[in-house]
C-alpha cells in the first residue's frame, strides 16, 4: 500500500515533537506538514524548535527542512490525514475545519472527545468504536484518544470488565510534569511538591473509560454502567503516569484469574503487527515496589502499561498500581496507533 502524506498539528508542543520523532521513517506515514500556531509558522521547523526540542538529543533531519505552516487546511496542502496535538483552546475549531475539508483527524485533544459520534479509541481497547465514523457528517472523519491518565487505567479494567464485570472503581493518580505540556507548571510550584488539583482532569477521568468501554447502539455509544471517582495529582516526575486502582468486581475473581486475563490481553493491533502495537499490552512485573516511572517508563517503548502490586483491598475487592507513558501511549504512540489500524483496514476515504 502506499504511504499516506500526513501533517502534524501543534508540532512544536510536547505532544507534537513525539509525533515527530515517532513518525520518523514510518511504514506507513509520510510526514509533509509540521503546523503550529502564527508565532512558529513561517520558519524551517529546525530554527523554530532549535531550544525547545526536548524529546530526545536531536531533531529527525527529515524534519528540520519542512517550514511551519499555520494550522488550515489550505496551508497543508495533499495531506490524508493530520495527528493533532493542538492546545485545547484550539483544537475543536480547527479540528472541525479539517474535517469539513475531508481530511481525517487523529487528535489528542479533549475538545471532541464527548461528542455522541466521536469514539475515544484505544486501539486495543475498542477497535469496534470505528463504526460510528459512519455517522460522522463531515467528509473528513475525527477520531479522538483519551486522556493520557485515563489510557492505561482503560487498557487495565478492559480484560476485567470483560470477564468479571465491574461495579466501581477508585483511582489516585501522580502525573508528571509532562502532561501540562511546555512550559507547564512553574518549577517554584512543582519542585519539592505535590499538587491536588488538575483542572478538569477528575472529570475526564471519571467519564472517559466509561466511553471506551461503552457499547455501540444505533450509531450512539452508550457508556458502561459503573461509577468511577478519581483523585488527581500533579508530582515532580518529568514523563509518565502513576495511578493507583482499587476496584469492585461484579463476579467473584482470584488474584491469578485477574493476572492470567491481564497477561493474555491482546487486541487488533498485536493481531495485525501493527508497526507501533507493543507485544504485550499490559506488563505485569512481579517485584513488590513496581511499577517505576524511573524504571519502568519504556516498556514496550513507551506503548505498554506496566502494572504492578495487585492485591486483597480492604474496603472494594482488589487494587493495583500501573504506569503509562504520558505523550507516548497516553499520546502520539496510541495517536499513532489508532492511524495505523485505520490504514491497515482501509478505512479513510482520503487515503
Ligand atoms: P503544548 O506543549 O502547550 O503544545 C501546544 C501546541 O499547540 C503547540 O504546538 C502550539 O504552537 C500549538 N498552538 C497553541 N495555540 C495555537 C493557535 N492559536 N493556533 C495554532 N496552534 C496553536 O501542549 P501539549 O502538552 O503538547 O498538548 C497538546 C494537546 O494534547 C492538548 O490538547 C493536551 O491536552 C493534549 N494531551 C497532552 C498530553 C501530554 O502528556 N502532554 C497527553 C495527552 C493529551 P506554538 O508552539 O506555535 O505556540
């Protein structure tokens, strides 16, 4: 099949420079486009991004030639499709304009992600969501991820969900600095602290899942039916997401029974060998003080959950502790993902 020529929205961000760096020398992408907003556009992206490249020692070559351009569809010319990692105040505007253009849409933002004919994809998780692309108006398709605390929390409840149910879930998470994009928060805020407060984020936290784990009914997607409550918590990590579980079953399960089902989920993508799909999708590591961002962060390459310290809870029935890759699977890998198995189901008519 040939390749698709894609443009990077918000490439100058956190999320945009993993799209940059993840999509070098793809199988299946060609990255033609870099966007971000009118203070970056204009210049080659090697200039723009020469201090505040921040993902890894240099800049993809291929990337440092391509000019900035501003984010509309006229100024990304040929594209089939545009990854966004767009600052929300913008992302649902400009998501819409490409959309109207017929161009698809993988975006990272939250702005779509309630909409009742967008899925929140997780391509292990619920690749059957992409039926509702159908009832999408526009030419152009949008397809959203979730929030990046909320993906590995996803990928660990979907074997449970399916095999024992679940009645409601707790959850406590330490985020890295990462997640609040660049700058982010102060450093006289952040180092030697923690804050208790995220904006919007224990929302999201308690809907998104649900979303995810929804069933598909004439052409709505109706959430699963259990209540989760969440804390949100900002630490001094730099990259990836720790969150602590508790969880209430439906039916009756053992600890190995929720191993054996963690150990052997897999989805579409490890099916298809998708190029970014990690072999394992949940990295269960035995050690009693695992997960670690410090240790853990790029299982899978960045694409896994590590999960960890399942045990008896004293008030629901059991908990855990997992770590996820914030702008990697929480981000531009899943993003990168969920276009891969678009592509290899033939599923974007611009494409
Ligand atoms: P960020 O570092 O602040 O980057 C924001 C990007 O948006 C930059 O490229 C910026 O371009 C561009 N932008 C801002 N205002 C614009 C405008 N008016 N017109 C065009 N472009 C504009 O943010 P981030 O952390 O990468 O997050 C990007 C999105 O992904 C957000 O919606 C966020 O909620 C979501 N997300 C982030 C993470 C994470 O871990 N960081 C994970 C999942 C989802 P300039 O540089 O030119 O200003």
């Amino acid at each position: 099949m040939k390749k698709w020529k894609v443009g990077i929205l918000g490439a100058t961000g956190s999320v945009g420079q993993r799209f940059v760096q993840l999509l070098e020398n793809h199988e299946f992408f060609e990255v033609t486009h870099l966007a971000a907003s009118d203070k970056s556009a204009g210049n080659v992206y090697g200039d723009v991004m020469a201090s505040r490249w921040k993902v890894s020692n240099n800049i993809p070559e291929y990337a440092k030639k391509i000019k900035v351009s501003k984010c509309s569809p006229s100024d990304t010319p040929g594209v089939n499709l545009v990854f966004s990692g767009l600052d929300s105040s913008i992302a649902g505007e400009v998501e819409t304009e490409y959309a109207k253009a017929g161009i698809m849409v993988i975006s990272n933002s939250k702005n779509h992600r309630n909409d009742t004919d967008v899925p929140i994809l997780s391509a292990e998780v619920n690749p059957g969501h992409l039926e509702i692309l159908n009832y999408q108006a526009t030419p152009g398709k949008i397809i959203t991820n979730s929030n990046c605390t909320i993906m590995g929390v996803t990928i660990t409840l979907k074997p449970i969900f399916e095999k024992f149910g679940i009645e409601s879930v707790v959850l406590f998470s330490m985020q890295a600095i990462s997640g609040a994009g660049y700058p982010g928060v102060p450093s006289l805020d952040i180092l030697g602290n923690v804050v208790p407060h995220i904006g919007g984020e224990e929302e999201k936290a308690e809907f998104e899942p649900l979303k995810c784990l929804g069933k598909l009914e004439n052409g709505q997607i109706v959430p699963a039916d259990f209540k989760i409550s969440a804390h949100c918590n900002r630490v001094p990590v730099i990259d990836g997401h720790t969150v602590c579980v508790s969880i209430k079953l439906k039916k009756q399960a053992t600890i190995e029974e929720i191993k054996k089902v963690w150990n052997e989920f897999e989805g579409e993508p490890q099916k298809l060998k998708l190029p970014s799909a990690p072999a394992k999708v949940i990295d269960y590591r035995e050690e009693i003080d695992r997960p670690q961002p410090r240790l853990d962060l790029m299982s899978g390459n960045g694409m896994a959950t590590t999960v960890g310290r399942l045990r008896k809870d004293t008030v629901l029935d059991f908990k855990y502790v997992l770590l996820s890759h914030n702008t990697i699977r929480g981000a531009a890998g899943a993003a990168i993902l969920n276009a891969e198995l678009i592509y290899k189901k033939g599923l974007n008519k611009a494409g």
